[in-house]
C-alpha cells in the first residue's frame, strides 16, 4: 500500500510541475469563467467515459490560475484520467514488413496526423476503427477495443500493395461460316409420313370391303344377315375417315414444305485473353 501510495504522490506532482510548467502568457489566458466551464465539463466527460475530453477539460481547471477549490479537484482527478486512458502503437507496414511513415492514418474518420509516428496515442475506452491509406491509395483497416487502462497497445495494419494492372488486349471477333437456310423438316416430315399411312389404309379398307361384298352377293344375298352386311359398312366407313386423314396431311405437309425459309441466326464470338488465367468472351447475335 505505502509502494502504490508512493506511485499515486508522484503522478500528482507530476503533473503538478507541468502545470505549473506551462507558459504564463496561457495561465494569464484562463478567466474564472473558464476555470468553472472547464471543471463543469470535465466531470459530464468522465461520466460519458470520454477521457480524452475530459483530460483536456482538467488541465485548463487544474492551472494555477485557476481558484484553489477549482485547482484541488481537476489536479487528482487529472492524475486519474490519466491513468486510465488507453493508448496504442500503430505500425503500418506493406507485404513485404516494410514500415510506410508516410501513410495517412484515421481514427473513427478523424484524421492523426502523428499516428504513424510510433509514438503512443491516447483514445477514448471502447470500438474504434483505424484506417491506414498509403500514397497510391491502397489501405487497411483494423477494428479494435480500447480497454480501460490498457497503455502502448501494439496495432498493427498491413497494407497490400495493388498489384500493376496488365493490359488486356482487344478481343479478337471470330465470324463463323455463313449458313445456308435451314428449316425444321419434322412437322413436315411426319404429316407426309400420316398422308401416305393414310391414304394407304383406306385404299386397303376399301378394298377389303369390296372383296367382302363380292363374297356376299356369291353366297347369301340377297339374304345376307345384318352382321355380315355391317362389316362391309365399317369398313367402308374406316376407308373414308383414312382417306380424309391422308389427304389433309398431305395438303398441310405440302404448305410447310412450300413455306418461305427462314435464314438462321449467325453468331459471333469474340475471344480475348484477361489478366491473370481469366478470359473474356462476348456474344453477338
């Protein structure tokens, strides 16, 4: 206890002599009001957990010319913040370890000009993001949680260097062979085949038919019975249907084969190499 009471007497005078320190020409620059306004505002940022406001807020209240009550509170309560900021070492590096100074570093958006320094930076407890932009405007960006207390936290950004863009050539367009006209001989093909099946099967209905009434007018008519007659009429009856069949497939077929022909689409391919293993194809119809 007496060890740590040792440390805490020593931050106070510590700080004490850098107030006391500073020039006179800015201790004349604080008025009461300003003593009061700073001692107001550095209690709401300690309570909002916004210690780097709070650290400056303290320091305007804990000069000298400021009034002793004033002075008595800010200069321990300044001792206390400054124990708890957290501060962190950024290091921007590229690929190949090297260290870039000359990268442009933010912390929440807000730009740091001293943050590639190596040098410790305060921040406030909690999420920040940091970005790191190098001068070609390659970047990284790292999410971190500053911790109460937590001091000369190392943070490290690796940047990637943007690989030097390789020209692609122009795509080389490749024209096929004209095609002579096509058309689709299926529909045409199959009503040709349904004519002719047609026309087949009512010349062979019919003529079985004929042959049935011959025999019939040889052996029982004029007693034939209903049965045997009524044969003779179905298939009479089928000759007819086949024939109607086959003559209006045949007509159909014979509009599709007389149709104007459509000429087919040609295509175009263009071919052309990418960078890296990757190609480039376009389509022209």
């Amino acid at each position: 206890m007496t060890r740590a009471l040792g440390r805490n007497v020593a931050l106070v005078a510590t700080i004490l002599v850098g107030v006391a320190a500073a020039p006179a020409a800015a201790h004349a620059d604080v008025s009461r009001a300003e003593c009061a306004e700073a001692y107001e505002r550095a209690q709401y940022m300690r309570r909002e957990t916004k210690l780097r406001a709070a650290q400056e807020a303290l320091i305007v209240c804990a000069q000298a010319a400021c009034p002793a009550a004033t002075r008595n509170d800010c200069v321990p309560w300044l001792a206390e913040v400054e124990k708890a900021v957290p501060t962190i070492v950024i290091a921007v590096r590229d690929e190949n370890d090297r260290d870039h100074t000359d990268a442009k570093v933010s912390i929440d958006g807000a730009a740091r000009a001293d943050a590639a320094s190596g040098f410790p930076l305060p921040v406030d407890p909690g999420p920040h993001a940091i970005r790191a932009e190098l001068p070609d405007g390659t970047f990284a960006e790292e999410q971190i949680i500053a911790r109460v207390g937590e001091k000369n936290r190392s943070v490290a950004l690796v940047v990637k260097r943007a690989a030097a863009a390789v020209a692609s050539p122009a795509p080389v367009v490749v024209e096929p062979p004209a095609e002579t006209p096509s058309r689709s001989i299926v529909l045409p093909l199959g009503l040709t085949v349904l004519g002719v099946v047609g026309l087949g099967a009512a010349v062979g209905f019919g003529l079985s038919a004929r042959s049935d009434a011959d025999d019939l007018r040889s052996t029982c008519s004029p007693r034939c019975s209903d049965d045997q007659i009524g044969s003779v009429e179905s298939k009479l009856l089928l000759s007819d249907v086949a024939l109607g069949i086959g003559i209006v497939s045949l007509a159909v077929a014979t509009y599709f084969w007389l149709k104007p022909v459509d000429r087919a689409k040609t295509s175009a391919v263009a071919v052309g190499a990418g960078q890296g293993t990757r190609g480039s194809f376009a389509i022209r119809f």
